[in-house]
C-alpha cells in the first residue's frame, strides 16, 4: 500500500523480488532500476454520420515499457537459467517481478510495483577492462504484459 507523505522519498532504499520463490535471502542486490511505466494508446475515430467535426476519443490497448535492471556479478547463473526457461518455453519463463520502495530505516515499504507475466528479454554482461578497478557488472531487460502499483 502506497504511503503518502510531504517530501519524496529517496531512490536507493529498494527491494527487487525476482518471483522465482527465493524470500529468505536476497540472492544479489540491484544497483538500479529503470524505466518502470505503461501507457494507454489513444484511438480516434468518426463515424461518418456524426453531427460535429471532431474526432472521438477512446481509451485503446494498454502498452507496458521494459524494464533494465543492473546488478554486480557474484557469480550466479540464476538470470541466465531464468532466459534459458524463457528460450525453450518453460512455464518457469514468466514471473511477477516486484519491485518495493522502502523508507530510510528500510522498516516499511512505501510502494510497489508489480510487472506481471514478465520474462527476460535480453541479458548483458560487462564490459569487461583490464585496466579499470569498477565492479564486473550485468545487465538484464525485462518485458511484461501489465503493470500494477500499489
């Protein structure tokens, strides 16, 4: 449930469920999160009895945006079994994600988001360079049918 207050909260305070049924322990935390949203596309229409010279509007198709997500390598190959179950159209390739906002003592989830029937579309790993000291990183884009805020 959302937690309406006077100052926004801060972004680095978040919690990343990857719906694969691991709650006890966070399996690698996430360094970001971006592009959460949706939009309704809009359809215009006139019939062409109509007494005025305008178009009609209506409420069309719902359209979620994809998600990436960045997180450290630790060694785990738990992102790329979930894109291999989504390659060979396993039922285990379609979550519900969710992503929690917390406060600052992390005592209290402010809001989520849930992106329902989401699957790994695209996994990325490095760049690696030899004479860099910036942690190993990997990346992954998630796509969903629906987004749901609570």
């Amino acid at each position: 449930m959302a937690v309406v207050r006077d100052r926004p909260y801060v972004q680095f305070n978040f919690h990343v469920n990857l719906g694969d049924g691991v709650t006890n322990t966070p399996q690698a935390g996430f360094q970001e999160v971006s592009g959460i949203g949706m939009e309704v596309t809009i359809t215009e229409y006139r019939p062409g009895n109509y007494a005025f010279n305008n178009v009609i509007k209506t409420a069309g198709l719902n359209k979620a945006t994809d998600v990436t997500m960045k997180r450290g390598v630790i060694g785990s190959l738990d992102l790329y079994k979930w894109l291999d179950d989504v390659r060979n159209g396993s039922t285990n390739g379609l979550r519900t994600v969710t992503v929690e906002l917390k406060n600052e003592d992390r005592s209290q989830t402010v809001q989520t988001w849930r992106l329902i029937n989401a699957r790994i579309m695209k996994h990325v790993s490095g760049p690696f360079n030899a004479k860099g000291t910036d942690v190993a990183m990997e990346e992954l884009t998630l796509s969903y049918e629906r987004l749901e805020m609570e």
